[in-house]
C-alpha cells in the first residue's frame, strides 16, 4: 500500500511543496501576516480532512487542527473556518487520505525547526503545529505501523490512491486560499 500511495502522488507532493508559504519559513523570509495565512490554509484542510478520516479508521487520532487554532490564538486570530469539502465513505478512502494528511508531519518538522530563525516570527510563543519537536512525527509512525501491518486488496489500494490525490489537490486549493483582512 505505501508504495502504491507513493508512487500515485510523487508528482502533486513535489509540486506542492514547492507552491506554498512554507518555503518562507525555510528561507526565513516569511513575515507574520504571511505566516497567519500559512496557518488559516494550513488550518482549511486540516478540519476539511481530520474527521472524515477518523470516520473510517479505528485509532486514529490526529491532533494538526487542534493545534493551528491554538496558534492562531497565539497570533490574536479566534475564528477559523474552512469552505473545503471533503469526505471519505470507506477505510480505503480514510487511509488515502490519512497518508497524505500524516505524511505532512515529516515536511512540519522541518520547517518548525527553522520557524525561530525567522525575523518576523521569532517573538512568536512556541508554537504547536509546526513545533519542531520530533514528537509532531509520531501519529506518523502510527500510520505507518497500521500499513504494514495490515493486508489491502489491489482495488482498495486503487482507492485509497485515488483519494490521496484527492487529498494532494485539497491541500493545494488550500494554499490558494488568500488573506483578505485579518
């Protein structure tokens, strides 16, 4: 299965890592208004995504929208709101979809790390959803676990593909989403 989610969105994961805020941080040019965007996007697919996934597998308990509100807190911002829709009607589809959604802590971590490096940002309190803290990697490890050691049919990994580019393309309507007024 992990190969199969791999291999079905090396594209869309390479362009999309390459068409958001995010690269700001590692560059440490991005500033504080840039940086609320990157949350409220961040923010938009994340509530899009996190139930319709917990629907569908048993034990999964990821906590990313949790933690972009307790950052938009920090960043005086109380309401959120996301005009995505998105849903998963199997587990095929949740784990597809989770792949995707699980799989963006490895890429979070990173870019947490360089988070204090930012000018703009680094009077910042310690932020939770990109914390750099290696701890943000383990519902990934979960997941991971979870793939190898369950068995996927042939048409369940067809579906489970398709809904990871499904998800890929949420996310990048996401990163489209642009700040109107704070």
């Amino acid at each position: 299965m992990l190969n199969k989610l791999r291999e079905a969105t090396k594209a869309q994961h390479e362009a999309l890592e390459g068409e958001n805020l995010a690269n700001k941080i590692m560059d440490h040019s991005i500033t504080e208004e840039e940086y609320k965007l990157l949350l409220l996007q961040n923010h938009a697919a994340y509530a899009a995504t996190e139930d319709s996934i917990a629907l569908h597998l048993k034990n999964y308990s990821s906590t990313k929208t949790h933690a972009i509100k307790l950052d938009l807190l920090s960043l005086g911002i109380e309401k959120a709101e996301t005009s995505l829709e998105f849903q998963c009607v199997n587990e095929a589809e949740a784990v597809g979809a989770a792949y995707v959604v699980e799989g963006s802590a490895m890429g979070g971590l990173m870019i947490g790390k360089e988070l204090k490096n930012c000018p703009h940002l680094e009077h910042l309190p310690d932020q939770q959803f990109f914390s750099g803290k290696r701890d943000q990697i383990k519902s990934w490890n979960e997941f991971l676990k979870f793939l190898r050691n369950k068995d996927f049919t042939e048409d369940q990994k067809e579906i489970a593909a398709r809904k990871a580019q499904q998800t890929f393309d949420l996310f990048e309507e996401a990163f489209k989403i642009d700040l109107i007024k704070l």
